[in-house]
C-alpha cells in the first residue's frame, strides 16, 4: 500500500467527532505485530497509543494526530468520503485536517528501518470536540506508566502559501473575561440618584482596550485585550442602566498568566462595583528554537523541500498545548491550511508524498 492508497483509506472512514468509524482497528493491523497498542479509551473518545522500540536509549519520538473530522456540511462537488484523485487532487474531508499528516507519519513509522531509541504514534478521535478525554487523557496515562516522549510532532496542516513554509513551534493560550458592573438605576433626570455603569466605564475604557500585557518577545506577539461586546440599558432615552456587561478575550503568550489580567482588571475597576470571571479556553506553549526536533525538522524540510521554513506560534490552539504542558518538546508540521473545516477541503497528492518523505528523513536522521 503506497501512502497515498493508505490515505484515501483513512478519508473512506466516517470519522465524525468523537467516533473513528473503524480506523482504529485498521491502523492497528496496517502497522502489524512489531508495534505494540495500547488502548486508552475514555468514555466516548477513542485514544490509541502504537510504539516500537528499536533499542534501549531513552530517546523518545512521539507522532501525534487526530482521526476525527469536522461535520461535511453542504455543497461539495463531490462526496466527501469518496477520496477520489481527480488531476492529482484529493477533495475530501480531512484532507488538511488532518489524515494527510495521519497518512504520513503511518507509513513513515511503519517503514522505518531504524531508529535511535523508541518510536511512537499517540491518536485521538477527539480533537476537534471538546477533546476533554482525548490526548490530554492518554498522556496522563503515559505519564502513569512513565512512558512519556522527550520529543513530539503534531502532523497538524501548517504551511500557509507554499508547501515546506511554516512550522509551528507554540501556540498562544485563550483567556476570556466576563466582567458585570453593578450600577444603580434611575431617571435620566436625575443622575445624581444613580449610578450609571456606563458612565463609569467610559473612564476606563480606553485604558483597557487594547491593552498589551506583555510586549511580546521572539516567539510571540504580544498579549493584548480584545473587547468582544459591551451591553446595558434598555434601548430608551430616559433610564440609566442598572448593570453592565463587558466581554474580553486575551490570547496570551507565556509571558502573561491569568493572574496578571485579574491584577490589571481589579487596578482599573477598583472604584467600581463589579465582579470579574476568567476562564482559561487554552494554556500557551512554546518549544526552544534549539531544541533536536526543531533543528532536525528544519533540516529535513531543507533536505526534502530546499525551503528554509519559517517558526510560527500564530493561529488558533491544537493538541500541541497538551504536549508542552507534560513537558515534551513539540512542534506542528503538515500539510498547506487552507481549505480545512471548509466545504472542498483538498490537498494535493504530490504535498502528501513529499510530507511522508520528510518524515522518513526526520526520523532517519534523528
Ligand atoms: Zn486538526
């Protein structure tokens, strides 16, 4: 099975979130008997664990990736579980997000003659959900059997105008904050019977939009707030509203912790009435620019591709933050994200070959 046959076998599985529809089993076998599964399901999230260990060294290469895929929606010109090559494309959901990258880290572990230490494959059907029992889970488990890998890739799509352009190496976290503000209600009239929240906040405002909490460094952009809706009042001219409401969301780098936002809000507000709630949607992730899966990945995709990729912590948040959270040393390389969650997802036969063999180079010259 070549990995372009074995990737068209992935998309023919109707892999909706949470379920893989049988991928599970057929990777299993495809891999064969000299990879060991462990199986680590979490209510209804599938959670596969394949390794081989070529020898002793404590050296651990994890590939990670999710089976699972967004709903199709409506107005494909073809069907999405069809996989078919047209002109050399395959238009398909999941052919960015993500069983190209799942296609490519297959076959190149299951073809890999050598390695320096142990090899391993961690999947999901449960990435683009919740993801409560996904990957986060199936490492707590390897961290249990103290089996967790020095160095992981995430064959997430990550190249943005040319294949081989951009790896991933951090992601920014997600904060959002609700903050209510208690005024008093009156007559328009009368203002000097109430106490108009929106009068307050107009003082502050301009100090909190757009604030940078840090000033970014050579990883990151920096921390900024991002005012999302502002509400109050009833729609008339004659009463003053009785509360406010303002939404806020931070993607923050590292540099900034929840903490500093919940300091900075309670300085800004301290002569208002209010409460404030945060809740973390993502933790931030950074891997050294000098670690071995950095510089091996870039220079395969130099082998490979003669691109000299460029490191990127911009875009939304991915499994990765699990990895950087146990202390694994990850990064994202995959396919061209243009088309995925879209109606038409596609990507080219040739850029899931040429992913496959930087995978092998990687894992050659680890
Ligand atoms: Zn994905």
């Amino acid at each position: 099975m070549t990995e372009i046959e074995l990737f068209q076998k992935l998309l023919r599985f109707k892999s909706l979130t949470p379920l893989d529809d049988g991928a599970f089993d057929f990777i299993e076998e495809y891999l064969g008997q000299e990879w060991t599964c462990i199986n680590i399901d979490k209510e209804d999230t599938k959670n596969r664990f394949y390794y081989k260990k070529f020898n002793d060294k404590k050296q651990h290469l994890c590939f990670a990736g999710h089976i699972d895929v967004v709903p199709v929606g409506e107005g494909w010109s073809v069907d999405p579980f069809a996989a078919d090559i047209i002109a050399g494309i395959i238009t398909a959901r999941g052919a960015q997000d993500m069983k190209s990258g799942d296609a490519a880290f297959l076959y190149a572990c299951k073809h890999a003659k050598d390695f320096d230490g142990t090899l391993s494959i961690l999947m999901t059907s449960d990435e683009e959900g919740e993801g409560t029992y996904g990957t986060i889970k199936a490492l707590e488990y390897l961290k249990e059997i103290d089996f967790i890998p020095n160095f992981a890739v995430v064959a997430e799509p990550t190249c943005e105008e040319v294949f081989g352009d951009a790896i991933k190496v951090g992601r920014r976290g997600s904060i959002n904050g609700y903050l209510h503000i208690q005024g008093k209600q009156g007559h328009a009239a009368y203002p000097e019977k109430t106490i108009n929240p929106i009068h307050q906040i107009s003082k502050v405002l301009e100090k909190i939009a757009g604030h940078n909490f840090d000033n970014g460094d050579e990883y990151f952009a920096p921390s900024q707030l991002i005012i999302t809706d502002i509400r109050a009042g009833m729609q008339v001219t004659n009463v003053t509203p009785n509360t406010l409401d303002l939404m806020f969301n931070v993607r923050n780098s590292t540099n900034t912790v929840q903490e500093d936002i919940r300091n900075f809000i309670n300085e800004k507000f301290k002569y208002t009435d209010f409460t404030l709630k945060l809740t973390q949607g993502s933790y931030p992730f950074v891997t050294n620019k000098e670690s071995k899966v950095v510089k091996k990945m870039e220079e395969s995709i130099l082998r490979i591709l003669n691109i000299s990729t460029k490191q990127s912590t911009a875009g939304g948040t991915s499994d990765a933050r699990y990895f950087g959270a146990f202390g694994i040393e990850a990064i994202e390389f995959g396919v061209i994200n243009d088309t995925i969650h879209s109606i038409n997802e596609r990507t080219s036969v040739i850029e899931v070959q040429k992913l496959t063999k930087v995978y092998e180079d990687l894992i050659k010259n680890f």
